[in-house]
C-alpha cells in the first residue's frame, strides 16, 4: 500500500527548495547503477581492477574493505605509496563501491590489512614491474637499471627520469596481478611502519567532513520507518489523518509490517512518524530476561562443531584426582555507534543507487537486489564513511528501509535512524554462556581441559537478515553468521583437551557480529579458566601462561607485557583489607590461534562497599607483524581497550518479552570520560612478517584481565559479565 | 504557520523559515543552513554530538528549539577556526590524531572550549568532569584528554 496524497508532480515541484547539495568524490548526483559504455574493471586479478594512474599525475586506489573509523584509508595510502613510491597526498582512495571496487569482502574480523591491504600491495607491486618496463622502452634504459621515485621512473644511469602519467596516465594497464611480483625490501621503507597522520582527521576537525549523514540528492525526500510495539507484532491499522495535516508530509508508505512515513524535510518526517497512529497486534515472544541463560541452556542444539580434540578429554577428566569447574556467560551487546545509521537511495529506471556506511556494499547489493526482486547489476551501493562502525550495526538495515521507501515513492529517501532505532532495531551480540572443567593431577598438573559453549548456529556468511525484507515480507536470504567458535580452541599445550561449540537453534534476537565477535566471549572463558587453574595449583599466572606454550611469538608478548607492567610474581588472591583494594590480573590471546598476539596486564580498584571497579590501567603488548603505521595501531588499541572495558563493566541489552527496552544511553549506559583506564602499550614490530590485523584481537584480553585483577584484588570470581555492582557485592557476599 | 527567525551563526546573520518553533535547533543547521559540523547523535541530550554554542554557551542543538535561537549568537565548530585560521584545539586534535571516526569531534571541541573559556589550565580531572556527559563509542578519550591539555598550553 502507497498512500500518497500527492501526485509525483507535485512533490517533485515541491520539493528542492530546502536542499542544500554537497558534492563528494566519488558520488555524483546521478550515479546510475548501470554505466553506459566500457565499466571499470572490478577483478580481484587484475592490476586495473584495484588501481589506476591519472593523467594529472594523482592515483586511484580502489578497495571494497572501507574505512569505519579504523584508519585503513591512511593505512592503504601508505601501503600502495611505498610499494610505488607515490607521494601520500597524490593518492586518492575509492572504497566499497560496487560499481569501481573489487569485492575483498566484507570489511570485519581485522583482515583489512592482512587481506584486503595486501592485494593493494600486490597489485601495486605488478604496476610498478608494468612501469618499469615501459620506461625501460622510453628511455632505452635495462630495467635493472631503473628506480622509482617521487611517481616516476628514473634512470639509474643518468638520472633521467619519466612521470608514471607519461606512461600510462588514464589508460589501463590491462595486465593480471602478479602473485609473484617482487614487493619492496621492507628494510628500504620510507613511509610503512612510519606513524604517519590520518588523511582524515583534519577535515573533520574543520567540521568539513562529509559523513553519509551529510550526502544530499537534489529533491530527496526525508523517512522515518514506525517500528512495531513489539519486535513480532503484526501491524492492524495505521491512522495518519493528524500526520497528514503536517506541513511537508507526503506520503505514508505500508507493506506489511513495514511502516514508513516520507516528508519534505527531516523534521516534518520525525514530526509525521510520532502522529501516525499505529496499532499493533500483542506479542510477547522472548524469553524472561532474569532467566535467559536457563533459556539457553534449554534452547534445542542443532549441530555440534568440535574445534579441538586433542587424547580423550572425558576419560582423563574421569580418572584425575582433582576436578575443576566453572560456567562463564556474557551478556547481550548493542554495538551503538554513535551516529544512528543512515542511508540515501534513488530509483531510476529499474535501477537502484544506495549512498551507505555499510561495512560490506558488495553483500548489501546482493540482500537489497534480492529484496527488490532486481537483477544485483541493478544495484549500485556506494560507501560513504558513517559514525564508528564494530561489526554489522544498523546502516544496512538503514539502507534497505531507504531503498525500499525510493522504489515505492519513486524518489529519492534519506531513512536516518533514531537513536531508539539503533539501540532496539540494530542486530545484537548473541548471549554466549560457557562452560568449563579441568582435570589435575598429584603435581597440580593438567591432565584434561574441556570446553562447551551454548551459541547461536549459523553459517559461513558475512550477512544478517535485512530488516525490512524481514518486516515487509520480501525475499530474504535467512542466512546469518550466528556466533564464531573460534577461541575455544586454546592455544595452550595439556595432554587432553576437546572444546566444543553447541550450536543453537535460535537465539532471542537477530545476530550479528560486534567487535570480536565470539573470540572476545570465548577468551574470557578460556583465560579466566586457566587463571582459576593457575590459581588453584599455586602457580604465577604469566609463568603458568608462558610454562603451557610452545609459540615464541606468544611467550614473547607475555614477557614483555610483565617488563612493562613490573608484574611481581604472585600465586593467590592479595585479598587486602580496607573498602577501595587494588588488584591486578592477566590474560593472553593468539587470534584465532592462527595471527595477532596480545598479552594484557590490568590493574584494577574494586569497592567492597559499593561493588564498584574501576579499571585503572591496562599494560599491552602487542604483535601483529609487520606494522603499516604505530599510531594507527595504537589508536585501535586504545580502542579496544576502552571499548570492551565498557562491554564487561556496563553493558546489557534489557528486554522484556515484548521488546528491548534499552531504548538510549539512559537504559544502556557505556564508559564515561571519568571511568577510563590509563593504556600503556609495547608494540613488538616485525617488518619481515606478514601484516596482520588489531581491529579486535586486544579486546579478547580485556574480560578475562579484570576479571583475573578482580580475584586478585578481593578473592572472588567473576564470571558473569557484566561486571555489575550487584553481582561483585552478591558475589563478595558468599566468601 | 510558517514564521521566520533570525539570528547569527559565526558572525553571520542568517535568517530561516519554520513552521513548528520547537524545532530543535540541529535541523535548521544541518539542513536549512548546510552545517555539516554538527552531527545527529541521539536527540535526546544524551552524548553531545550536536554541541554547538548559543550567546557563549554550550547547547545540546539536538533539544534546543530553534525559537529559543532567535537572535541569539550560535557559534559552531566550523566558526572557532579553519584550515586557514585554525582554533588551538583544532589543531590539538589534530596533532594528538584524537579521532578514530571523529563523529563525536564536534561535541568534544565545542565542551572542550566551553571548559578552555573559563578554565585556562584544567588538569586531567578537570577535562574528564566538563566531558563526562560527551559519549565516544570508539574508545578515543585518551587522545581526546591529551589533545585538550595541549590545546590549553599553547593557548596560555
Ligand atoms: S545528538 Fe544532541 S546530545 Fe546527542
Ligand atoms: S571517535 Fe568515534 S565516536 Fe569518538
């Protein structure tokens, strides 16, 4: 159902005359999704596919991993500037536009560098092999005899020298990515490992910036999408006499339970949203939130996924002298970017163009084609940097309620989330619940370690239903990522260890990934567990830690995290007297057991008489190979940090069985200015090693070292997180 | 009824027309005016991206009606400095790299300076209190601190 008061004519005059038009590189107004003519090559082979030479002697780095706060963008300048020599400032990057880029995957699991980074690096390295031997011809030079400097080839003999846009400028280079290419001697880097500034931050400082809230289209109408009572509530009836009288109002826009209103102006669509009288049927299908992990616990598994099984784990827990055992859960997370999302769509002759913060355009493309019941080359999406994105948010969502509303009204839509909107509709962080048991032997050593975390079954994709496909009863691809096993695995050497990962059938809300999705969960499981072990046999937590490795790597960062924290042996709870007591506690983490090490001490302050922590410092070493720029890494780092100190302290999504009603700051609190901890980091920088990511490895360590600082401090384990006031002084109360 | 108002932004008399005088002052910015250093956080007076200064002061745009802005002097991020004349805590932020995505920057400025104008050498404390109420979501409070301290320094 369209209700439109108005025919197109009419709000097409109408509207224009409040648009204020801002230009952006790579988004002209009318982007079709379709190009007349030849179309830019998008092959992951091909040189031209991720590059290209201007005539003006400027370059073009075009990438489908974007930039989420993150500092890729500086990252891939630096990255392709080294490997052609090309001044920083003359290289212009492209992201996520799945008209120009290639699809490198979605922009998630910190391996925009280590994948996405390194097929620029490749490329770059083919192109500038092709340049040579073009200059070789030019100036009748032996290849062996030439350099490149400053964007151009020069002779080594006699210093004459050839621009690279002399050479190939505007034209392709019609040539396959060289796996083989050789990549420069890291030893000769001038701008790779250098903490060189983000490209960015100066225009966003000036207030210059254009975010894609700020992306406008020459009489683009505003949406607002009603969100039903309850999350499965059908929709009645709509009532929207009063929205109508609302100057600017233009259209209310139903498909089942997809329920949006459209005005000339943003307030007048905010104003025409809150006047709509909808009535929704009652629903109250989730589960009781003061017992979901029994609901969990309950929830029918549907596979299994072993991810380790090393001897006979059961057998030996069986016949060992000692047991230990512990059930650890987190709690569900919003990721609550700071600018709800925010899409533009235009439709145009059966074509789609979405304007989007999304982590992963090339996806996005699939999910609204197949929503619109569209060819996927009818749909163009073009990324344009959001607010701070930690894994699939809103913004897709976002961006399928304005393709949808463009389609109906034939208009352009801006749809702008309320912050409501984001925090109840956004896809959440499954609740993880673990469970953990260890066998020792006489000599406190660890015969038998088994793992059982209660997740949600997904597979292997990088999506998350769209909401309003779900909402408006449109094809939809039900497939979802469900929840990542990966860090129940440990990378700690005992005779018999099996981890298993339950998946479930269902889980209350629909998932998605937030920053170290499962990993950050199941590492708080794992080095929280071992600290208990460590603990119970009497033993230094980082020699107990160092003692159960065999990877340098890892034994290094543990070392040296205790150098920079002057960690003094212990082997027990501190447990000293007075209200405010200090603590500190350690954890480790090898990412996926397989790339970025990280080793975090914690020092924390715990309130025995108000329950309060306070997370004073965190000290972290940090390996992920060679580093592209130091500051950046820090930058993420400190991130991390902050980030998941606020998830394990504060964060909880509330619902009751109807709907979230965590609904703002006010009912989903997060770390504030006065509560953040001091970060001391120690970066470990290996130039000849592979490049790995830092979006999300640090995070792993955070729950488990203040868990393990809070046992040290007052003696109790804390294993439900959030850390809560009410559950340290419940759990202060029982020792 | 549509009526108008007006006042100055940055020194800049600009005038708007709105039917509805509790609209909050961020809309006339951002869409009426072209502002795009303010941003659409939460509307709810919750995180401070929409910070800008009225008469001196500063207000959560978000849940400021535009009534109460008329003729009052608004100052905004992108009328403290620029890349030509840039303010000192601009140029502090820029030197501390104090952003990850930097949407929260503009809040973070606009209470910052509040701070700087009445306090010339605020300690760490002093920073974190006057930001207590600015949300960052991509953990950059450190940076932030560090850039407001500088900021103060090369401003005494
Ligand atoms: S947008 Fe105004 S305080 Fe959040
Ligand atoms: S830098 Fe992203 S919200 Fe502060």
């Amino acid at each position: 159902m369209l209700n439109q008061p108005m025919n197109r004519r009419n709000f097409l005059a109408m509207s224009g005359s409040l648009v204020v038009t801002f230009t952006l590189p790579g988004a002209a107004s009318s982007a079709p999704a379709r190009q007349a003519g030849p179309v830019k090559t998008v092959a992951l082979d091909e040189v031209d596919g991720f590059l290209a030479v201007n005539a003006d002697g400027t370059m073009t780095v075009y990438t489908g991993k974007v930039d989420l706060g993150t500092g890729i963008r500086t990252a891939f300048t630096q990255i392709a500037g080294e490997e052609l020599d090309m001044p920083l400032n003359r290289i212009r990057i492209v992201e996520g536009d799945t008209l120009l880029t290639p699809d490198q995957g979605a922009t998630i699991s910190s391996i925009s560098i280590s994948r996405g980074g390194m097929e620029i690096r490749q490329a770059a390295a083919t192109a500038r092999a092709a340049l040579i031997g073009e200059a070789s011809k030019v100036l009748g030079v032996a290849p062996e005899q030439l350099a490149t400097e400053d964007g151009s080839v020069m002779s080594r003999q006699d210093g004459r020298r050839v621009p690279y846009e002399k050479l190939i400028g505007d034209r392709n280079f019609s040539i396959k990515v060289n796996a083989k290419a050789p990549v420069k001697d890291p030893k000769s880097y001038k701008v790779v490992g250098k903490p060189v500034a983000r490209v960015d931050i100066p225009e966003k400082m000036w207030g210059e910036f254009s975010f894609v809230h700020d992306f406008r289209l020459p009489g683009m109408l505003h949406a607002r999408v009603i969100r039903p009572a309850a999350m499965g509530a059908q929709l009645l009836s709509v009532d929207d006499a009063a929205a109508r009288r609302i100057p600017g109002f233009v259209a209310t826009v139903r498909r089942n339970n997809f329920l949006a209103v459209v005005a000339r102006d943003e307030w007048a669509a905010i104003r025409a949203a809150r006047a709509v009288k909808a009535s929704w049927s009652p629903w109250e299908g989730l589960p009781e939130k003061e017992r979901l992990w029994d609901h969990v616990r309950a929830t029918p598994v549907v596979r299994r996924d072993v991810t380790l099984n090393t001897g006979a784990a059961e057998e030996a827990l069986k016949s060992a002298p000692r047991t230990l055992q512990a059930t650890f859960d987190f709690a569900i997370n919003t990721h609550g970017s700071l600018g709800p999302s925010c899409a533009v769509a235009e439709w145009k002759d059966g074509n789609l163009t979405c304007w989007t913060a999304s982590q992963q355009t090339h996806e996005l493309r699939k999910q609204v084609a197949e929503m619109l019941g569209i060819g996927r080359d009818n749909v163009r999406c073009i990324f344009i940097e959001g607010s701070g994105c930690y894994g699939r948010n809103g913004n897709e969502d976002a961006a399928a309620d304005a393709a949808l509303i463009a389609k109906e009204t034939g208009q352009p839509v801006r749809v702008q989330w309320s912050r409501e909107d984001e925090h109840v509709w956004e896809p959440k962080g499954p609740p993880t619940l673990l469970d953990y048991r260890a066998g020792l032997d006489q000599n406190g050593n660890v015969v038998s370690w088994l793992a059982d975390a209660y997740v949600p079954e997904g597979q292997k994709v990088s999506r998350t239903t769209l909401l309003a496909a779900d909402l408006a009863g449109l094809p939809k691809d039900p497939a979802h990522t469900g929840s990542i096993h990966q860090q129940l695995a440990i990378p700690y050497v005992f005779p018999n260890i099996r981890t298993v990962a339950h998946r479930l059938a269902e889980t209350p809300f629909r998932p998605s990934w937030i920053r170290t999705p499962g990993r950050m969960q199941n590492n708080f499981g794992t080095e929280a567990f071992l600290d208990e072990i460590a603990h119970a046999v009497g033993a230094d937590p980082i020699e107990f830690r160092i003692r159960h490795l065999k990877d340098k790597r890892g034994i290094e960062v543990l070392e040296r995290v205790a150098r920079l924290a002057d960690w003094q042996p212990r082997t027990g709870a501190q447990r000293r007297s007075g209200t405010v007591v200090a603590g500190r506690g350690t954890a480790y983490i090898k990412y996926e057991l397989v790339r970025t090490y990280v080793a975090a001490v914690a020092d924390v302050e715990v309130n025995r008489r108000t329950g309060e922590i306070r997370v004073v410092r965190f000290h972290i070493a940090h390996d992920c190979g060679q580093i592209i720029n130091p500051d950046g890494l820090k930058n993420q780092i400190e991130g991390n940090v902050i980030h998941t100190t606020s998830r394990t302290l504060l964060e909880e999504v509330q619902f009751n069985r109807s709907t979230i009603t965590s609904r703002d700051w006010a009912g989903y609190p997060i770390l504030r200015f006065p509560d953040i901890p001091e970060i001391a980091i120690d970066l470990i920088d290996r130039p000849t090693e592979r490049p790995w990511g830092a979006g999300e490895p640090t995070s792993g360590v955070v729950p488990p070292a203040i868990s393990n600082a809070v046992f040290d401090a007052v003696g109790v384990r804390l294993r439900s997180a959030p850390f809560t006031r009410e559950k340290v002084l419940a759990a202060l109360r029982r020792v | 009824m549509t009526q108008a108002l007006t006042f100055t932004v940055n020194g800049k008399t600009e005038r708007i027309e709105t039917d509805d005088p509790k609209m909050p002052l961020l809309y006339a910015l951002r869409n009426q005016l072209g502002f795009k250093s303010m941003h659409f956080g939460c509307g709810l007076a919750q995180c401070g991206a929409c910070t800008v200064h009225v008469s001196g002061k500063p207000v959560r745009s978000c849940s400021f009606p535009v009534a109460s802005a008329a003729g009052e002097e608004i100052l905004t991020l992108d009328g403290i400095g620029n890349a030509a004349k840039p303010h000192p805590l601009q140029l502090a932020f820029i030197e501390e790299q104090a952003a990850q995505c930097g949407y929260c920057a503009n809040g973070m400025i606009m209470q910052a300076k509040a701070l700087l104008d009445s306090n010339r050498s605020p300690s760490d404390r002093d920073i974190k209190r006057a930001l207590a109420n600015n949300l960052c979501r991509c953990g950059t409070h450190q940076r932030i601190v560090r850039a407001v301290k500088r900021a103060a320094k090369m401003m005494a």
